[in-house]
C-alpha cells in the first residue's frame, strides 16, 4: 500500500532510522511521523546530548584550551536522522 502525502497528493517512502519509521514525501520533501515517533526522538536527542560524568574532585582543575582547525561540526542526532 502506497502512502499519499497529505500536502501535495505525491507518493511517499518509507524510511528507518534508530527503529523509527519515518515517511518522507517524494516531491515535497515534507517529512511524517507516526503517533509516539516525534517523542521518541525527543528523547534520543536529550540521550545524544546528555552531559558526559564530571571529573573527579581529587583532581586539580586544568584549563581547558581547544583550538579549531576548520574542521566539521558535530551533527545532532535530528540533523544525521532526517540527512537522506
């Protein structure tokens, strides 16, 4: 059964990613999601992002320098999900 996209009447395809089923339409790129999905997603954003554990306090604080060198930016999960 083919899916039809709401907005402009185009085939979809259906797409997963991380165990979600994404439709994306065909000729609007217009993205779809099922009930639960979006929240799902939420929550493996918030689980990408999770702050890494604080160092030890018998530690002494070290300044933190970091230099960039043109190199990409880390993609967010959302940003590397909806990349087709």
């Amino acid at each position: 059964m083919e899916l039809i996209c709401p907005k402009c009447g185009a085939g979809m395809r259906t797409y997963e990613r991380n165990g979600i089923h994404i439709d994306q339409c065909t000729s609007c790129r217009g993205v779809f999601l099922d009930r639960g999905e979006l929240e799902h997603l939420v929550d493996a954003e918030q689980a990408f992002y999770k702050p890494a554990p604080a160092a030890p306090a018998s530690a002494p604080a070290q300044p933190q320098v970091q230099y960039y060198y043109g190199h990409k930016k880390k993609k967010s999960l959302l940003t590397e999900l909806f990349d087709f």
